[in-house]
C-alpha cells in the first residue's frame, strides 16, 4: 500500500484529507507542524509522496519541502496552498515541489493528482538498489539506516550528538542581537533555519533587517515573532538600507550603502538600546519550551496591547510591537510604475516561462570555490561551480557580489525596474 504524508495545521482540513486518502486505498501519516513531519520521516515513516501547507506554526512549508527534498530526491511533494499568486507557485515548484494546488481545492483531483504524480515517479524515479547493497546495516541489535542515518537499539532511536553539538540557552542577562536580510519583504527561510536551534530564557533581543531600498515588508515583524517563540524577547528592532543584491554598475541600487549616515544612525541606535537595557533588570531565566510567562508576552505583542512605552516601573523587559515600525515613505508613481513593471512580467512567464538564475563565464572563473563557500543553499557544487542548481538557488546573489573575478552574472529585468522607481533614498527606521 502507498504512504503519503498529509502536514496541515488546520485539524479539519488534515482529517478530511486523509480520509479521502483512505477512502482512495492509501495509508496515511498525518503531522500537524513541519517539525512533527521531520520527526516522523526521521523514525522510519517513509512515505511514497508527501501534501505540505505552506502557513505552518513554527518551519514553514517551503522550507520543510527545502528539507525534504535534500534528504530524499524520489519522494513526490505537492504544495496545497491558499497562496493562490503566480510568484508563489514558482518559488514552490523551483524548491523542489513536483505540482501546486491551490484552496479550495476538489478533493477528486488532488487524489488524481497524487495518483498520477506517484505513477511518474515509480517510473522515472532513481532505481532500486541492487541486492548486494543494502541500505541498513546489521549488527546484534544495533541497526544503521544509510537513508536517514539514524542508529536504533532493539527499535530505539539513539541520539550519537555530542552534548556539545546542542547549544545552550542565552540566559536572561546576555543580550541577543538577530540580523536577516530581506528577501521579496520577507525574512528567507534558509535564515530562519538558521536560526532555529538558538534558544533564550528571556534573553533581550535586538532584531534587524536589512533591505535594498524598496521594501522590508514583514520581515521585522517575522523575525521578532520568530525569536519570541524561542525563549527571546524583541526590546528593539531596525530596519536599515544596504546595497540591492541585483545592483551593478549599469543598474545601481542603494549603491554605496551603508555610507557615513547610516552608520552615524546605527551607532546612535545602538547607544539608546543599551540605555534601555541598563533601565531593567536581567529576565528571570525560563525554559523555552515551557515558559508560560514568555508565551503570554508574545501573545500580548501580537495583539499590540503592550508597547515599550508603557513599561512598567518596576523595570521589567516589555517587547516592541514591530507593527510600528513605520516604512520610509516610496511616492506613489514610482510604486504604481513597478506595479505595472510586475504586472508585464507575469503576463510575459505565463506566455513563455523563463527561469532566471545566476550564470557563471568560463573565461573569467578560476574554480577558486568561493561561491560554493558563499551559497546558502548548496546550489553551486565544488568542481561545477559554472552551473547552478534551480532547485536550490534563491537568487539572492551571494555568489555574484562575493566572486572577486566577476566570474558570475544575474541577468534579471527587476534590477532596472528596481534602480528606475526606487533610486529615492531611504534612512534607517528603528524602534524602541
């Protein structure tokens, strides 16, 4: 029988989805977060295709197909989401998914779908094994699995990390400074993957952005929701300008940046967080897992019902509302003109699909591996380093602003859209 794994947060839409799975013959592993998923997949729940959400607590559904599809390349993933945009679509197929739904959605065709996806891949998909080589080794009651390189005792997951392989957690007193760049007004998940195994005890923290001039959208709120729920609590957030990962000579976009003022501004932002700090006392230490009164905060700043200025006396850290940290004002016609800008492309990717990636030139590179280095994602390989893997890239550039011989090029229509309608500079926004 056929197993798919089904990772929805919604319990409703989970359990109507499984059992129409069931209904169709398949046996279903459910998993209501992407850690959960992780967990099931790592226990020896192996599965023939898996259907991810993407607006998942905790590790995203991209992120999770991210994970997925280094782990294993023969599953067959399809994203069921109601993020319904073009953009969205690609950015989920070019990571690793093999088909897109979007809600509301037939149940009948996301069944034919996953029943057409599996089909393909049983054909096309990487042969078995020969018999000679097994892919789990045997000894008394120990047993190896290569695939998902886990070691059992009598059918017992053994942890072989290091106790120093585990980070500890910042502890009240530290101070935690967090920094992302933003990427299409969000924080990337490679970054908050990153991330995700640093825990506080109500450790302070400072969380920043860094954009290219146009936008920083959401990407502060994101990241200080995000280290909320690891044990932290946002005192301070900013948001400053530093040169467009697509700027270039012909196309600059906040060229130059940071220059003389941001870092004037930086400096002084930084001066009032310490000065804030020094006014409170260290946080009590909490157990990220169970800190209920970490929890309530982040439940409070969410709902924009506590804020820096209203803190009490007594000292205690209260977190920032990010929701006002106001963006430096675009004037309407360069916005409406990039609208329109995007608009055109769509229209063109829906007539002739094209996708963009960074591009390497055999003359200028001298295979010296620093773009393999620079990659967050391993989309370059050592010895191949002209090429880049599609489902892995995330154009953010890396590898072009870091190669020293202007070994790699992006060729993207956004970098003169983007130097057209946003060369009006932007100052550094923070908030205490």
């Amino acid at each position: 029988m056929k197993r798919v794994l089904v990772v929805e947060d919604e319990a409703s839409i989970r359990e109507m989805v499984a059992l129409n799975l069931k209904m169709a013959g398949w046996e279903v592993v459910e998993a209501p977060s992407a850690e959960r998923a992780l967990e099931l997949m790592h226990h020896g729940e192996e599965c023939d295709a898996a259907l991810l959400d993407i607006m998942l607590p905790g590790m995203d559904g991209l992120s999770l197909c991210e994970t997925i599809r280094r782990e294993n390349n023969e599953i067959g993933i399809i994203i069921v989401s109601a993020k319904g945009q073009e953009s969205d679509k690609i950015r989920g197929l070019s990571i690793g998914a093999d088909d897109y739904i979007t809600k509301p959605f037939s149940v009948s065709e996301l069944v034919a779908r996953l029943e057409a996806l599996t089909r393909r891949i049983k054909r096309g998909g990487v042969p078995a094994k020969p018999a000679g080589e097994q892919e789990q080794l045997i000894s008394g009651p120990f047993v190896l699995d290569e695939k998902s390189r886990m070691l059992y005792k009598n059918g017992t997951a053994i942890d072989l990390t290091h106790p120093a392989g585990y980070p500890a957690p910042l502890p009240g007193e530290a101070v935690a400074i967090f920094a992302v760049p933003v990427y299409g007004g969000h924080v990337a998940p490679v970054a908050l993957e990153r991330l995700r195994e640093i825990r506080g005890e109500g450790t302070p923290a400072v969380v920043l952005a860094v954009y290219g001039n146009r936008s920083f959208g959401t990407a502060v709120a994101e990241l200080a929701s995000f280290v909320a729920g690891r044990g932290f609590v946002p005192v301070a957030a900013g948001a400053f300008v530093g040169e467009h990962s697509y700027s270039t000579p012909a196309t600059p976009i906040a060229q130059g940046r940071p220059d003389a003022r941001d870092l004037i501004a930086a400096t002084a932002f930084g001066a009032q967080v310490r000065e804030k700090l020094a006014k409170t006392g260290p946080s009590p230490g909490k157990n990220p897992e169970t800190a209920s009164d970490t929890a309530a905060t982040t439940r409070a700043t969410k709902t924009g019902s506590m804020d820096a200025a209203k803190a009490p006396a007594t000292g205690a850290l209260v977190p920032i509302d990010p929701a006002k940290l106001r963006e430096p004002r675009t004037p309407l016609l360069p916005k409406l003109r990039f609208i329109r800008f995007v608009l055109g492309y769509r229209r063109r990717q829906k007539r002739n699909p094209v996708v963009l990636l960074p591009e390497g030139d055999a003359a200028r590179c001298t295979q010296c591996g620093r773009c393999v280095a620079l990659c967050p994602t391993q989309a370059i390989a050592r010895g191949d380093e002209l090429h880049t893997d599609p489902a892995r890239c995330i154009r953010c550039c890396a590898c072009v602003k870091g190669c020293a011989f202007g070994a790699r090029t992006f060729r993207t229509p956004f970098a003169a859209a983007l130097a057209r309608n946003f060369a009006r500079r932007k100052p550094p926004v923070t908030l205490l």
